[in-house]
C-alpha cells in the first residue's frame, strides 16, 4: 500500500508543486509524480511512508487556494472489503470501536497499524463489500469524543483470487492488533498479536536504560520480539514510575517483558542499586477477580509454579478514570518472567470472553439496523436496565452527583438513576441507561465496575472484621 493518490487538486498544479509539498514534509517519494486534471499519483518506498504522508498532508495542505486529498491509490477492482479508520481517539477503548464497527456487519479482522500520529490507526476487513461501502459512508467524518474519523479504502488483495463470500469467516470484533492481518498491525510480522496489551510500571531512574541511546535499545528490543512498545516517559512528570506499554503476541510480550527485566537488573549493579526490583504490572479491576479466583486460588498457584510472592494494589487506590489495579511479582528475572505469561494468560481470557459477550450483544443491534426499524438517516438508541443493590445506588451516583455526571459525559450516553424508587423483593433498584449501542456499553461497563468494587470493598471488610466471637456461658 505504498501508492498515492492525490485529489482535489487545482487544474493549474504540476508535479514541481507537489514535488515542493512533499520535500517540505519530509517525505521522500520512489518516482516521479503523474498529475492528470483534477489528481495525480505517486510512489512511496514504503507502506509506513505512505501512511505519514496520508497523516501529515490530506486536508492539511493548501495548494492554489484547494486543500488537497491523499490517499491510498485502490482500484477499483480492489475496493471490496478492506478499510482504513484513521484519527481514532488515542485512548479509546477498544470494546467501543468494536461496538461501533459490528453496527454495519460482520468484522472478520480489525488491525492496528503501527504509526508515528498521535492518533490511532486500524485496518477493518468486513465480509461483504455492501458492509464495507455502508461503514465506509456511515463512518467517514463521524464524530467520536471531538476527533473526525476518516476512512478510506485500502487494496483488497484476495478480491482477485477468490469470491469474497466465500471466505472464511473470522470471528467478529477485533482480530489481533499489531502488524497486517493474516498477521498483525503494521505489515512485518507473521506472528498475531492478541488485542490486550501488557502494561508495566518501572522505576524512572531505569528508564534511560531501557530507551538507550538514540533508542537504540528500545529499538532492537522491538525488532527482536516484534513488538510495538511505548514507553509513557512523559507522562506524569516528576513520578517515581513510568508505565511501558507492549503490544504483541503472547510469546513477543513475555520476551520484550523479560528484555526489559533483564535491563533493569542489570542497570541496578551498574549503578549499585540496593533496593529489590519487582515486576510491576497493571491491570484492569474488571480483570483482577478472575486472576486471583475464588478463595485467591489461582493467584496462590501462579505463586507456587513459579516461586514468587505477588500482591495486588488495594481497590481504595481505583478511581472512576484509573480503574487499574498494580500486581506486583517479587522473584528473580526467570522467576519473574514465568509469572508473567501465566498471569497475562488469566487476564487474556477475562478480555477475550468479555468481547465476546460484547459481540452478542452487537449483534442485536445490527439486527435492528438492517431490518430497517428506523429510518435510515436515524440511529438507532437503545435503553438498558441494569438491576443494582439499593445499598449501591448511591455509589453510582455518587457525592452531589459527581460520579453519575462522570459517567454521562465520559460515556455519552443518558443514565438515570432512580434516589425514590421502591426496592424490589431482592431489594435491587433499575438504573436507566439510553444512548447509541457503544455509549450504552461503555457507560454499562463502568457501572459494572463500580458494582465489583462496592462488593470487593465488603468482602474485604467482613474478612477484616473477622468470623463472630461466641458468648462465653
């Protein structure tokens, strides 16, 4: 996908003014540019290039009093299924692209594609072209938390192969993320990347370490594992720990993991570094529960499989935007990184069922669309009744209403929670949710967790409060 095609250009452009546009961004071309009226094409050495220049130049770039067009070149024989969503906000859920994405068919693929933007970038394959055409209609130049969605075409290499209704069908939502599919985001590795990222927290003073010169390490670290890493060295200034996130497959994820173990243990005797250096890993509350099992059993095994000692951070530390809880493994770097993959093991399946429950649910909303039981320039809006304790009401509201407003302005969607409602037989009330499908997820889904951490918290007080004395006669 390293072909270019620029529109929306003025009948007076020739290749020279182009030729300035480009060498001014930076981005360097593989051959001369075709100008025909009104368009033109052009080579980039590579995919990667070709995508910086689509970021940094369509509707950004005047040339004779017209904002030009860049994208890639697709024939036509080619526009079937494939789309590229760019400028998807940078920290959008993932559960609520999927949501909007299922609204226009069966996503068979969703990839994310490595870029140097401050957005997002996925590669969607639906199963059939009409999907495809109607997101592609629907989505481009849809709003999603005050960031513009552009979507394009991008080449379809199977249409002239085989029929596309008669491939194979992947599951819905998302695919892996990482390099190109069949594979992952990005387009170099072969391996499939799983959507849920490891995060980890490290000392800062080991940041350096990690990074190396000129990125040098980080770099040969990613090249080794085939992974993406990120590491959030701006975030939070002046913290005692920085997060890393890395995204790969599962067995890129536990080398890139104990590579950066390994750098700090042994940056630590460079620097004579007393103090222990656990790994450090954060994970979302809704995934903690099943990690540590009923009774704490899975966590205790994890511990006696691979001889360490792990602990979990308090659930007083969680906030409505910092739902992630820090699991802490104390061990040396094997032990350690052993921890680690039977660990993200546990966390991976929590994810994977929770989307696929999500998809169920997509599903009856495609349902609604296409049987057309609104009109077409409508969207359809759901309300969801969720059934809570009375005693947790007030927690979802929250003090003066806080944590309910929190909740309507982060999810977009309208919740009503009833303060005179008279508790039913189980002595639960309804809270009402209505908005567009993904609004109602997310808001549903921080409902959720406000409901486990209430019910953690008073678990967590009748351990402390202990079992009740008996009397003495």
């Amino acid at each position: 996908m390293n072909k270019l095609y620029i529109g929306n250009l003025s009948e007076n452009a020739v290749p020279s003014d182009l030729e300035s546009i480009f060498k001014d961004a930076k981005i360097p071309v593989a051959g001369p540019f075709l100008v025909k009226t009104g368009y033109a094409f052009v080579d980039c050495p590579d995919e990667s290039w070709a995508l910086k220049a689509i970021e940094a130049l369509s509707g950004k770039v005047e040339l004779h009093g017209k904002l030009i067009e860049v994208e890639h070149s697709v024939p036509k024989r080619q526009r079937i299924r494939k789309l590229q969503i760019r400028n998807i906000p940078p920290h959008l859920q993932w559960e609520v692209l999927d949501s909007l994405l299922v609204q226009y068919g069966v996503v068979e693929s969703c990839e994310q594609v490595n870029t140097d933007s401050e957005t997002a970038v996925v590669n969607v394959t639906y199963s059939s072209k009409d999907q495809a055409r109607q997101a592609l209609d629907k989505l481009n130049g849809f709003q999603l938390e005050n960031f513009t969605l552009k979507v394009a075409y991008i080449p379809d290499e199977m249409a002239a192969q085989q029929n596309p209704s008669q491939q194979p069908r992947g599951r819905r939502g998302f695919g892996q993320r990482g390099s190109s599919r069949q594979g992952s985001p990005g387009s170099v590795s072969k391996q499939k990347p799983c959507d849920l990222p490891l995060r980890l927290l490290v000392p800062t003073q080991f940041v350096g370490a990690i990074i190396g010169k000129e990125g040098a390490t980080i770099r040969n670290i990613t090249k080794q594992t085939q992974s993406k890493i990120d590491v959030h060295r701006k975030e939070n200034a002046g913290a005692a720990e920085k997060s890393i996130t890395i995204l790969s497959t599962p067995e890129g994820t536990s080398a890139a993991c104990k590579s950066i173990l390994e750098i700090m243990h042994k940056e630590a005797q460079d620097i004579k570094f007393t103090e222990e250096i656990p790994l450090k890993i954060l994970a979302h509350n809704n995934f903690v529960g099943r990690l540590i099992g009923k009774e704490g059993r899975n966590l205790k095994k994890i511990e006696q499989d691979t001889d360490t000692k792990i602990t979990i951070s308090p659930l007083q530390e969680l906030t409505l935007y910092n739902p992630e809880r820090t699991i802490t493994v104390k061990g040396n770097v094997e032990t350690c990184a052993k921890a680690e993959e039977e660990i993200m093991k546990k966390i991976r399946e929590s994810y994977e069922n929770d989307i696929a429950s999500m998809n169920a649910q997509g599903r009856i909303y495609g349902k609604i669309k296409e049987e057309n039981f609104v009109s077409p320039k409508e969207e359809v809006k759901l309300e969801a009744h969720i059934r809570v304790p009375s005693f947790a009401a007030g927690r979802v509201i929250g003090k003066g209403g806080k944590t309910v407003n929190e909740l309507q302005n982060l999810s977009s969607a309208e919740v009503v929670v009833p303060r005179d409602q008279t508790p039913d037989e189980n002595d639960q009330v309804v809270v009402k949710i209505t908005g567009h499908f993904y609004a109602c997820q997310v808001a549903q889904r921080k409902i959720q967790e406000i409901l486990t951490q209430v019910k953690q918290h008073q678990q967590q007080k009748a351990l402390q409060s202990g079992p009740p004395q008996s009397r003495r006669k």
